[in-house]
C-alpha cells in the first residue's frame, strides 16, 4: 500500500482582485509521476510555490507526510557564483559533501613526507565514512547526471557564475534529481534541454522512485513521463488518472456529459416549473407543491464554464517565392574563425517545411543566423533564389523593448496604423481589453513569445525562420501555432526541441551532429526510424554468416541500384521541369474567361511542383549517402 506524500485541500489563492486558485485538491501518492497542465497565467508556478511554501494560501489546508523531502528547482543561485558546476552537484548530499570537503582540507597535508599519525588516522576515518555514506559511487552519479542533462565533461568544473542562463537551469535541475527527495516539483524542466537531453530526462524519471509533480508544455514529454494529468483551468484542479493523450480524451468526455447533464437538468427543472406555473392554484395543487419542495431540495448543477478562446495566429506567406529559395554549398559557420558545423550542402524549396535538430551548441542557431544574414560564414556559399522575402523569430526575443507596452510595440512597425487595427490584431494572440497597455517587462514567458510572434506575423513574409518558438507557451498557444503553420503556403525551417510540434508541422529534417549536417526526409518520429535504420559506417559481417565475396558482391549489387535510382531521379525531375514549364505556357495562352481549363491547369501544376519537390529531397539525400 503506497503512503500519501501531501494532500491539497481546497486551495484558494488571490492577488488584488484576480483569482488564481479557487478550489484546489489534490493527493500525491508514493510514486506518483503527475503532470499538471494549464493555460499560462491559470496558477500553475502559483501552486509549486504554496507547497514549496514560498506563497500562503488564503485558504484551505496541505497536509504532509512527516519527514518529506521536497527537492525543486530555485529561482536564483544567489550565493554559489564562484563554485563548479560538479562542487554545486555535491550541495545535494550534505553529509557526503561535508566529508569531501574535509577530505580536500587534509589530503595536501597527508602526503607529504612524515604526516602526523592522528591526522593520517582522521583521514583514514573519513575515507570510509565517505564510502559508508556512498561517496565515491555518488561521484559517479554527478557525472552520469550531469552528462545526461546536456553537459559536455570539459564544461563540469567550470564556475556557474560563467555559465549562460539556460546552463544554470539544467544545473538547478541536476541538482534536484540527484538530491535524496521524496517528490521532486520540476516547472518547465525541458526549457533549455535539447531532444537527446529530454529523452534522457524521461528515461530518468520513469526508473526513479520518487514522486514527481510535472508542469511541462512537452506533450511527448508528458507523454513519456506522467501516468497522471492534474489540469488546472478556471481556478479549479482536476485530476485525471492516465497518461496525456489519454486525458486529452477523457477531458472531452468528461465536458460532453457535463453538458449534457447540466442541459438535461435545466430542461428538466423549466418542465416542473412550468407544470407548477400551471397547477398550483388548480386541481392539480398537491402535486405542484410537491414538485416545489423537490426543486427546492435539488442541487442545481453548475453550468460548465468555457475557457476564453486559445490564440489564433493565421499566418499569411506573402507572395510566391521562386522555386529555389536557398543553395548552400560547403558552408562553415561559426565564430572568429573557429567553425562549429563544416561542409554544410543543402538546398531549401518552396514550401518546403524543414526542423533543423542537434544537441546543444552544436550550431544551429548560428545556422539560421548566418543564413538569415545576421552572421557572416567562415567560408562557402548561400545563394539566395528571387522573390524571397525572409522573417526571422529569436529565441532571445531581441526585438522587444522591455520599456514599451504591447501595443507601443507593434507601432514601432507600423506607425501610421489605426489602434483600432492594431488591438484586433494583437486580440489574436491573447492580447485583449487593458492587456495592450501592459509594460513589455511586466509580461510572461509566454506572453512575450506570443507580442514576439505577433510583430513577426503582422507583415506577409514567404520564408520564415523559427528559432524554439514553442518556448514559454502554453500547450493551447503551441496548438494554435501548430494551425496557424498547417495554412502556411510559404518555406519553414524551425529549430525546436518539441518533437510533437515537428511531428505536426515539418516534412523534413536537418540534423547536425559531429560538426556535419545531414539531411532526412520525413517528420521527427521518421527520421528517428530512417536514422534507426541507417548502416552504421564500421558495419562488421561475421564471417561465419558471410564469405568476403559475398559481402563485396552485396555491396556492388547494393551502389549500382543506388546509382541506378538517382539516374533515374534526375531524369524524372528534367523531364517533370520541361512539363512544368508547358503547363506554364499553357496557361498563359488560355482565355482568361476559361476558368474550367485554368482551374485543371493550376491542379496539374501543383501536382507536378509537389513531385519535383519530393525528387529534389530525395536527390539531395542520396548524394549526401552516396553509399547507400
């Protein structure tokens, strides 16, 4: 039987007049890996902070197991500047790292020549503490942790005070996991991760036996990790006993019968007042008075409240772009000279909707940069196609001005448009009533995303450029997003972490690994099958079950179908090119009245531009693995 670590009990919380949390109960088990899912600004962050007890509910009770360890993550480091990312590791085992603290004091003392015996003798005594307490095995875990959350082995002694804002959170997180807890609280832990971090970060929560309470906007992730979903939404928690996808069924549900039942209930109750209405001074009086003490008695249902309607982000393209929007050839890019990614060679089509993936600092905002011209490359060549007209999302969000109000920001733009105009526009991305006057500074993580993406949205671009647009949004923002995109008839290329969001948005894939890039056709989940199912470069045959010969005749037999396959693709794209090129001039010569042929003309056209398009892909692929 599994012991209740915390119990919620009708939390309540507001600030001035707003009201957060209105009922708020819930019971976290032994074991529990929960996700608690909500809108932005709905009390998610608000809620860690009352159990962590850094705000007071108004109301309501939380009970906790005597004893309870609650790890979390800080909001600052205030204090731990000059200390290693590996010192600050240890600040999660107190008594371990009190003895290696001890320890680092008397080793320089102890081997030199003729130690004193007492101090050898207390030296000796605290090596097997440290043992007994599983120091040396903890070491190991530091590291293993470390590495897993994304950190390079050189980057582990260096001083957090150096580190960037997103290396100090994976630190905060790492410290967490490796703190004895009994529930850990983890807000947004996949913020700064990249995908391999993530799926790291998955694999340790679904073997740890601590208890988890989850806030993430990762729908894989959640999926991966929570067996429950606790969805706060209109001041009021609501648990659901099973992993995301699931909830997301059973919450259509459970609002179908809401409905339903309050539908039923309100028909029901204006049949027996009308009968009343009717009967109480007739025949019928004893019957209309019992109906009345029955109303009276009912408990009225609630009628289901609706969340304000999620942000709709209809995104134009601008005009047709030509049909090559870009040609990279043998790019190196990088900084003073020291390249990150080399050898890079693609090409991006019109329409063609590409996720550019790798861990960490491997370069790929430095790739959009450079190929949005805000870096210049160490060498190669980006050859730019006519009629392209660029927009370019950062994730830092350097194009907001923290002084300035939601609406001031959109004016910077278009300065002689109507305020009218502009607050309908800014309405679709959640920005409504006194919320346009709000100072850029006041505003949320999500919120910023959003006034970002709606300065990048207001003019018609036919190529965008997304740097991790899906940080800081909330899962209904991202979804909306995700719409917005599926209309978009323009060129995508999109770094994000959220393989849900590619899943959904993007046909093919970028990865750079080991300072290369390849190219994949396919969303996130078929290039993990295409990768999965790439031959390794040092494939070795046993040779029990092959004879050199054979393998070497496989081989052959292997390359000359490769070759065959891309003579047959090249021919295919001249000959799809030339009929293009007809149907183009066919076009031209129709009466302009015919719009019976015109309209046969346009659909044979799209149909030939999305052939070329996927032979394009699959050229550029086969040349990348000539081998293959």
């Amino acid at each position: 039987m599994t012991m209740l670590l915390l119990t919620l009990s009708n939390i309540a919380k507001r600030f001035d007049d707003q009201v957060i949390i209105e009922e708020g109960s819930l019971a976290v088990s032994e074991g529990d890996k929960i996700g608690l899912v909500g809108r932005n600004g709905t009390g998610k962050t608000t809620l860690f902070n009352i159990i962590c007890g850094r705000l007071r509910a108004d109301s309501g009770a939380i009970d906790f197991k005597k004893g309870i360890r609650i790890g979390t993550v800080a909001q600052e480091l205030n204090g731990h500047q000059e200390q290693s990312l590996y010192e600050f590791c240890f600040l999660a085992h107190p008594e371990v790292n009190d003895i290696r603290l001890q320890m680092a004091k008397l080793e320089p003392l102890v081997i030199g020549d003729n130690p004193p015996a007492e101090m050898v003798n207390e030296y000796h005594l605290l090596t097997q503490r440290y043992d007994e307490l599983g120091g040396y095995a903890f070491e190991r875990e530091v590291r293993l942790v470390l590495e897993g959350i994304g950190f390079q082995r050189r980057q582990i002694d260096r001083p957090l005070g150096s580190l960037s804002g997103g290396e100090r959170n994976r630190a905060q997180i790492a410290a967490a996991l490796l703190g004895n807890y009994d529930l850990l609280l983890l807000d947004e832990p996949t913020n700064h991760l990249d995908i391999q971090a993530t799926i790291w970060l998955e694999n340790h929560i679904a073997s740890s036996p601590a208890a988890y309470l989850i806030v993430s906007h990762d729908r894989r992730f959640l999926q991966n990790t929570v067996t429950k979903i606790a969805e706060l939404s209109l001041g009021k928690l609501e648990l659901f006993h099973s992993r995301y996808e699931a909830y997301l069924l059973e919450r259509e549900e459970r609002r179908r019968l809401a409905a339903h039942h309050f539908r039923h209930q309100t028909e029901e109750i204006e049949r027996i007042e009308e009968f009343i209405r009717r009967n109480l001074a007739g025949q019928k009086t004893r019957q209309a008075q019992s109906k009345q003490k029955y109303l009276a008695r009912l408990k009225r249902l609630e009628k289901p409240r609706i969340e304000k309607e999620q942000p709709t982000f209809h995104i134009k393209d601008g005009g047709r772009s030509f049909r090559e929007v870009v040609k990279v050839d043998d790019l190196s890019i990088g900084y003073d000279g020291q390249p990150l990614v080399e050898g890079i060679t693609f090409d991006l089509f019109r329409g063609d909707r590409v996720g550019l993936v790798g861990p960490n600092g491997c370069g790929k905002t430095t790739l959009l940069k450079t190929l949005g011209g805000l870096l210049e490359p160490i060498s190669g060549d980006i050859t730019v196609g006519g009629n392209v007209d660029v927009a370019y999302f950062d994730q830092e969000l350097s194009n907001l001005d923290l002084e300035s109000d939601v609406i001031s920001e959109l004016w910077t733009i278009d300065p002689v448009a109507e305020s009218g105009r502009l607050r309908s526009f800014l309405a679709r991305f959640g920005f409504s009533g006194e919320d346009v006057f709000k100072k850029v500074a006041l505003l949320s993580g999500g919120e910023k995303t959003k006034l970002a993406l709606a300065k990048l949205l207001y003019f018609p671009a036919n190529v965008m450029i997304f740097d991790e647009p899906t940080n800081h949004l909330d899962i209904a923002s991202i979804e909306a997003l995700e719409e917005g995109l599926a209309g978009y008839n323009g060129t995508l290329l999109i770094v994000s972490h959220d393989r849900y969001f590619l899943d959904r948005v993007v046909n093919r894939i970028l990865e750079i690994d080991r300072r290369r890039l390849t190219s994949y056709l396919g969303n996130y989940t078929e290039y993990v099958e295409r990768k999965s199912q790439r031959p390794s470069a040092k494939r070795e045959v046993s040779e029990e079950k092959k004879s050199s010969y054979e393998q070497f005749k496989e081989e052959s037999r292997r390359k000359s179908r490769h070759r065959k396959r891309l003579q047959q693709v090249a021919e295919t794209i001249i000959e799809l090119e030339a009929q293009l090129k007809t149907l183009e001039r066919d076009e031209l010569a129709v009466d302009s009245s015919d719009w019976h042929r015109l309209s046969d003309l346009a659909a044979q056209k799209r149909e030939t531009e999305d052939m070329l398009l996927r032979l394009y892909l699959e050229k550029e692929e086969m040349e990348q693995a000539p081998d293959e």
